[in-house]
C-alpha cells in the first residue's frame, strides 16, 4: 500500500498562521517564557529580540539545568503534557510551542538533549547541544509583528519572583503591589485518565497597580484580558481557559473580583468605589460583610439608611437629616444579605422612628394632665394654643408629654391635636415664646398640610404659615409676651 504513514492528519502552517492572524501577537514572548517559567530549577530567563532589516526575530535563553526534557514535544500538537496536571504550572495543551513555530519562516531549539531545526526545507534534528538550559530561536514572517510590541507586551509580564527575567538586558519588575489573599478558585485538574476538569482550589491570588488605565488578568505572571478593575489580578494557579487562552467566563471573574475587592477596598476612592464592578463583585459569596460596609461608607458617608416600607414618616425624615436611603434596587440580594449582618445602612425607622405613639400597638405617651401643668406653664400654653388656632383658623388641643424615651421634641397632625414633650422642651415652654419655640410652631404647623418632610405642599404649608404668623405678631405682639 503506497504512501502509508501512521499519522492520521497533519498540520497546514499556513492555514494555521491565518488563523493565528487576529490574535494579540503576546503568545509568540510569552509561550517560550512561561514554559521556561514552569521548569523546576530555572533562575534566569533573557529575552532577545532581533531585527534584520525588516525582519524580527525572537531568542529566549533560560538557565535551566535539564533544559527541553523532549524536544519532540516541540512539533507534537496535544500530546499527553507533563504540566497538564499540575495547577500551578501554565501549560495544558502541548501547543504553544507549536503556535509560536507557526509564526516563524525558521527557527531553532537547542537544549541539553539536542537541537531541532525549522526552515524551508522542514523539520530536522541536529547533536548540538548546550550544557544547561534552552535557547529557543525564530525569524517570524514579516508583517506578523515588530520587536516594539513585543517589548510593550513583555513589560505587562509579573515574573516568578525566584526567576530573574530579562529583555534585551533589562530586568523586568513588577507594578507595586497592593495585596495578597487566599481564596477558591476554579481551576483545570486532569484525573486519572488525563482529562481536563474543572474544580475547586485554594490559591493566593495578589493585586497590583496598574500600568494602563484598567488592570489586566493574570495567569502566573501571564496577561489573559483585562480584569475588569483599575488593577490587575495575578491568580497564582491554571485559570479556566479555551485554546486561545485569552478570554473567561464571566463567572469566574465575578468570584475572582469579589474577592479581589476585599483587598482592593483598603485604597479605594470613593470615585472607584461607585464603579458598575465593585456593585456586581459586592454580590459575590467572596467578598464579606465588612468589606461591603466599607463599600456602602466609601460611597454614601456616614449618613445612610435603608428604605423603611413600615415607616414612610421615617424614610422622608431620614433624607431631610442629610441621609441617603437606599431602595430595594440599589444593590442585589446578596449584598442586602451582608449589609444586614452589619450596621452599614440600618432602616430609617430605627434611626429616625416615627412616634409609636400613634400607633395601636404603641408604647403610650407619660403625660401630664392639665391640672399639673402649675400656673406659669398653663400661661404659656395657652398662649401657644390661641396663636396656632388663629394661625390655622381652627381649633386645637395640646398634649404634654413628659417622656424622654419618645424621640420628638413635638409632633402635630390634622386631627388637631398639638404634642410638646417637655422632657426636652422645657426651657422653651416660657413667656416670652423665643425663636426656637415659633420656628418649633412653624414646623409642626406645616404637618397641617402634609406629613412628609420632602413634600412641596409642606414647603408650602411652611412658608404660608410662617408669613401668616408674622401678620399675627405684627397686630398682637402681645400674643408672645409675658
């Protein structure tokens, strides 16, 4: 039988490198890089990019003392991978030396265990060998890519810390590092029989500045895609990804950003802390109560409070103390959970109840009946009677409440009963009224109208009020006068 070969398929390289064509040309640094990373024993990697008229070549040189284990992996797409099931190594798919190759008119792999050579006329192995370490060599087609990208691209890299990594001489160093945290992460484990899975694993995962306007993603030191935040997030284990190892689900950066936020809060602004990502990641089981307290403090102060469906009173009092109240819709149901396991935005109703008082199950008033108001007291509040009623045009009656546990000072509604709490009051219940007790009067007259402090008809009840109480002064002084 002619022709007979073992292969089922091969590779069309040019069709390859068409399909390699839209992608971000990082891959052909960072593939070499990151399986020299991965070798136990490595310290050093430099980086060497070439030009030659209009051509640009690559060399990446590392110092590892076993060097390319077996070179025949360089030219075999899928085989079974050594670091396919380690979490903590970058490599999965036995292909990016492959990819790289695809990108070159030639090329050269030189280890401890040979030489394998790339040109125009094929693949073919050479005994040159080094003593230690790998250098791995391409000219890449012209027009794929220039050694300038390729230099931005490598100054986006977070080396290993223990391997001193190189280009063209110059070390690379990390951005600034904000913070480090442990946290589950999903991650590609290969069982028994090889196959990828994807499953939970504790890793350290570290923030850090970024360079550009939004951080990036990061797999060991390996840009992904951006990370969706203004710094970027370098997981220290596999990342799930597809074959082009440049996109995740968005789940996965929801769990990665929820806890990244818990670190991130620390040197947030309150600018940041409005952003659409750090609203979503506050949802996320990975991010705390405390951090979501912290949250809700870097954008709303100190004054808020949650929507109080039983005390609408209470609500409109709150936004009129300068408070924000936040509504069902402001955040997700997770992240009402936390807000509740902490006193970051309590109901209005507890910070600004309305009186209990008038409710049917409340705690009843401690009043003093009219026969113990004493005669200086009685004066005073008759006077304060007969100038609400010519105010209002109707008659009125007035309680005195005697109650430090009842939060008002006075309360007035339309069913014409006026309520002074003397425990807090007292020094204004004398002749002559002052300016506390007439703007006091204003106020609760305003309630005539409308009970809502936020209400246009209650501004206008106010001023209303207020200039048809300044006419009854004008004509009868007397009226606020010993």
């Amino acid at each position: 039988m002619k022709n007979k070969t073992k292969a089922w398929f091969g590779v069309h390289v040019p069709g390859l490198r068409q399909l390699l064509g839209g992608r971000d040309s990082a891959f052909i640094l960072t593939e070499p890089l990151q399986n020299a990373w991965d070798e136990e024993g490595t310290t050093s990697v430099e980086v060497e990019l070439l030009s030659e008229g209009k051509r640009t070549g690559i060399r990446v040189t590392d110092d590892n003392p076993e060097g390319f284990k077996d070179l025949d992996e360089s030219f075999t797409l899928f085989a079974p991978s050594r670091k396919k099931g380690n979490p903590e190594q970058r490599g999965r798919f036995n292909l990016g030396e492959k990819l790289v190759l695809a990108c070159c008119d030639e090329a050269t792999i030189t280890s401890t265990t040979g030489r394998m050579i790339f040109d125009k006329d094929g693949r073919r192995r050479s005994r040159v060998t080094r003593i230690t370490g790998t250098c791995v060599e391409g000219w890449l087609v012209p027009g794929i890519t220039t050694a300038a990208k390729l230099r931005e691209s490598a100054m986006r890299l977070i080396p290993p810390p223990n391997i001193k990594t190189l280009v063209d001489g110059i070390e690379i160093v990390p951005p600034k590092e904000i913070g480090t945290y442990r946290v589950s992460l999903s991650t590609p484990i290969a069982n028994a029989n090889g196959e990828l899975k994807n499953g939970p694993r504790m890793t350290n995962v570290t923030l850090y500045e970024s360079f550009e306007q939004e951080g990036l993603l990061l797999e060991m030191g390996i840009p992904v895609c951006p990370s969706g935040a203004p710094f970027s997030i370098n997981v220290r284990q596999k990342i799930p990804l597809g074959f082009d190892r440049e996109s995740t689900s968005e789940s996965y950066h929801q769990a990665v950003r929820g806890a990244a936020l818990n670190v991130a809060v620390e040197i947030m602004t309150p600018e940041e802390a409005k952003r659409s990502w750090v609203t979503r990641a506050l949802d996320h089981p990975n991010c705390t109560a405390e951090t979501a307290k912290k949250v809700i403090r870097l954008r709303f102060g100190e004054r808020v409070a949650t929507w109080d469906p039983s005390d609408p009173e209470a609500n409109a009092s709150a936004t009129a103390h300068g408070y924000t109240v936040l509504t069902g819709g402001t955040f997700g149901a997770p992240t009402w959970d936390k807000l509740r396991e902490t006193d970051a935005a309590p109901p209005s109703g507890q910070v600004f109840p309305t009186p209990r008082a008038f409710y049917q199950d409340g705690t009843p008033l401690k009043t003093v009946p009219m026969n113990e108001w004493g005669p200086g007291l009685a004066v005073t509040l008759a006077r304060i009677r007969t100038i609400v009623e010519r105010v209002l045009e109707h008659s009125i009656e007035i309680v005195l409440a005697d109650d430090r546990d009842w939060r008002p000072i006075a309360a007035y509604g339309p069913s014409g009963t006026l309520y002074l709490n003397a425990a807090k009051i007292a020094h204004m219940l004398t002749l002559p009224l002052n300016v506390k007790m007439l703007d006091l009067l204003i106020h609760e007259m305003g309630h005539e109208r409308c009970g809502n402090h936020l209400s246009e008809d209650y501004y206008d009840a106010l001023t209303h009020y207020g200039a048809r109480l300044a006419l009854l002064l004008r004509e009868e002084p007397h009226l606020s006068d010993r």
